[in-house]
C-alpha cells in the first residue's frame, strides 16, 4: 500500500460529518480546480455507479476526455478517479496528496473540523480532473446529495436514478425528507434526468426543479426500454424515445439495469448541443462498459456471481435475477451487511432462496456482528454457518459446491471488494 493510500484511509477515524464548509475552503485552498470542470452529478439510492460507468464509457467513445469518480474501489484506490477508463497514476496520487496534507489541520484549527476521508479524496479527485484538462466530468454522489462532498460544484446535468428509506440518520425519515437531500445536486437552470417513480419522493423532486427553474426528464415516461434477450455474457433491449430508436447491448447482467440504461441515455440527451454524441458512438460505449461488482460472473462452474446489492431494494433486484436468470441446482448464500442497513429485511428478501447461508464479516468499521446477524436467521430452518473471513468464507463455498450450483456473494459493496480481490488472486489465476 502506498504511503498516499496508507494517510488517506487513515482519515476513516474522522467518520461522516455531512456538510460543505471544509471541502469548499480546501477547494480554494487548491485554487477551486471544480470551477474549471464540466459536470454530470448522478446520485440515488442504487445504480448510480452503473450510469455512471455506461456514461462515461459512451462519452469516451464519443471522443471526450472523460474523468470519472465513484466509490468505493472494488479493485484498487486508484479505480476511484479515471479517465477514459484508465486508473488515476499513483505518483499524481502521492503528488496531490502531499500538495493537500498541510491544508487539512489549517482548517480543523480555523474550528471547522478536520475534513473527512471522503471529503479529501473527493478534493483531489477535483484537482486531479482539471490538471488533466477533461473535457467532462462524471460524479457519483458518496452519501445523499446536498451535503455530499461532490455538491461543491455546479453542473450541467443532474441524475437521481431512484429513491428509497436509506441512510435515515443522516438523510431523514420520510422518502418526502430524503428526497430533499438527494435533489440538492440539483442546480439553477439546469436538467435534472430521474427514474424516481415514488409519488412523494418525485413530487419533492418537481418542487426543487421548480423552484430553481431546472428542467425534468423522467425516463420511465420519455423513453420506453424493454429487454430482448439475456444470457451470461449480458443483455440486448429495444430502446425508443424523441432522439432514439434502437436495438442495443450491454454486457452487464441484471434486468435492473434496463433502468440504469434509461438513466445513462437521458443524461446524454440532456447533455447541451456541443457535446456531440452519435449513434455508433452510443452503441459502442454500451458494449465495452465495464463495471466491477455488480452482478459479475467470476466462475461458471460453479457459477461465482458478486453483487453490491447493499439495502432492500438492491437485495430484492438481486432475487430476482437469482430466480429469473440463473441455472442452478444449489445455491449457497456469502453475506456481510453494514449494520447501520436494514439488515433484517435485506435477510427476509435473499435468505429464502438459499441451501446454505455463510455470515462473514468485512473490514468496514459500519460492518454488522456476524453472529448476531446469524442469530436472527436461528429459527429459519436454513443451514447458517459464520465464517467472520471473507476470503475462508468463499474458499470454503468453493470446496463445497457443485459444479452444477450458484455461489452469491453480496451484501455491501465492501463485502464483494475484498471476495473479488481473493478469487482474482487465488481462483481465477
């Protein structure tokens, strides 16, 4: 691990503390590089990455020079900021990081707090994007919207792909409440794309659009999405809207990402005139996207699936394609939820369909108790076992199934980061 990597992940012990004051002084500490960007902001409860990815991998294919920000890693640190696909260089990492240090006590000592893991990374992330001179900028939202790290910049358009009761410590208690939060990225005069379909959560939605006079796309009414065909290598649809009517494929797996492939075309729709997008541009950028973690097939015999389904509505997105899409004889379950989730429900939604259940426990400091996820799962009449290692936890899914079987590992995005770095290492290769 690098000493940049290493300092970064130290400043975890500051915790969340929502709020723009100190990445808005250390933006001007850095000369406000956000400033010098052109920006598409997509946030919402899930599929914001997977916009982002397909995004992004269109843009590229267009021609532009694409920075891309999302979290957290699956495979490296440096996946967080990319451009066109490439990783960010780990001496531009350990340069940016050495330029912010002397920065961070200036501003705990001026009584603002000392700025948080995500809001220094988010910073360099700026930094890193305009002296590379992107031609556009793609951000997902780390946690709500308005109050998010990533809010400290204008936009040309905003993304909401969808809304539901998360993060209620932070974001509140009614989806009228959280709604307001995530339609904070939403900015005077510009666009905002949604799939929101809750009646509360839109209507907060077209209150905000209103009152900053910003337009609305709403992609399950502009454009009409229907999947053809699937199997393992991804999926076809027949998309139709105003700028569009095509046969198109992606090789991601998951009937939900008929939404997210809605999202991605909207925002380029609402994209102003001098980005130019065509057609072949559109096609080729949806074949090559590529998105770690998300419904990724990492064996076939067994047939190794990751997902970062993380909440209920991601769990029962994950059931579905488990029961509707995949050929198994067995399946055995590998969770590890973060407690501050509602873990039992996302346990109701995926904990029916399994032969066997393995509970193991990420390194997240958020990461729920395994055994006392375990626990609620005692009257079942499952097979559970806890294996608080994750990488113990899927070699011994491995050692035990059948070729014929389906292995699901899933529960928080952190839980599929680190099965995926011990398959690619030791099972895989």
């Amino acid at each position: 691990m690098s000493s940049a990597v290493k300092y970064l992940n130290s400043l975890s012990k500051f915790g969340i503390n929502p709020g723009l004051e100190r990445v808005e002084v250390l933006l001007e500490y850095l000369g406000n590089p956000q400033e010098e960007l052109d920006i598409i902001h997509i946030g919402g409860s899930n599929g914001k990455g997977s916009t982002s990815a397909m995004v992004s991998s269109i843009l590229a294919e267009a021609g532009y020079r694409v920075g891309t920000y999302n979290s957290p890693e699956i495979i490296s640190f440096y996946e967080r900021m990319r451009i066109n696909g490439e990783y960010m260089e780990p001496e531009a990492l350990e340069r940016i990081t050495k330029e912010v240090k002397p920065y961070l006590n200036k501003i705990e000592a001026d009584g603002l707090g000392h700025p948080t893991f995500f809001e220094v990374v988010t910073a360099i992330a700026f930094k890193y994007f305009a002296e590379k001179e992107v031609d556009i900028a793609v951000l997902e939202v780390g946690l709500g919207g308005r109050l998010d790290a990533t809010n400290a910049t204008n936009s040309l358009v905003a993304g909401i792909t969808n809304i539901s009761l998360e993060h209620t410590d932070y974001l509140g208690e009614t989806m009228a409440e959280i709604a307001f939060e995530k339609g904070g990225i939403i900015k005077e005069d510009s666009i905002l794309v949604t799939a929101v379909e809750d009646d509360e959560a839109l209507n907060k939605l077209k209150d905000i659009c209103e009152e900053r006079n910003a337009d609305m796309i709403q992609v399950k009414k502009d454009l009409k999405v229907k999947r053809l065909k699937r199997d393992l290598t991804g999926q076809h649809f027949r998309v139709e809207g105003k700028k569009i009517d095509e046969n198109l494929k992606i090789p991601l797996l998951g009937q939900y990402q008929q939404q997210n492939l809605g999202m991605a075309l909207g925002i380029i729709e609402a994209l102003p005139n001098e980005f130019q997008i065509n057609i072949k541009a559109i096609k080729r950028g949806l074949k090559k996207v590529e998105w770690p973690g998300r419904l990724e097939l990492l064996g076939e015999e067994p047939l190794v699936i990751l997902d970062g389904a993380h909440n209920p509505d991601g769990a029962y997105e994950l059931r579905k394609v488990i029961q509707e899409d995949l050929d198994y004889k067995e399946l055995i379950l590998i969770l590890s939820i973060l407690g501050d989730k509602d873990v039992e429900k996302m346990l109701d939604i995926l904990t029916p369909l399994a032969d066997r259940i393995i509970i193991t426990k990420n390194t997240n400091e958020r990461v729920a108790d395994p055994h006392e996820v375990a626990e609620i799962l005692a009257n079942s009449g499952k097979e559970v076992d806890v294996v608080p290692n994750i990488a113990d936890a899927v070699q011994e899914a491995i050692k035990e199934a059948d070729s014929a079987d389906l292995i699901s590992v899933s529960g928080s995005l952190y839980t599929i980061a680190e099965a995926r770095k011990f398959l690619v290492k030791n099972i895989i290769n």
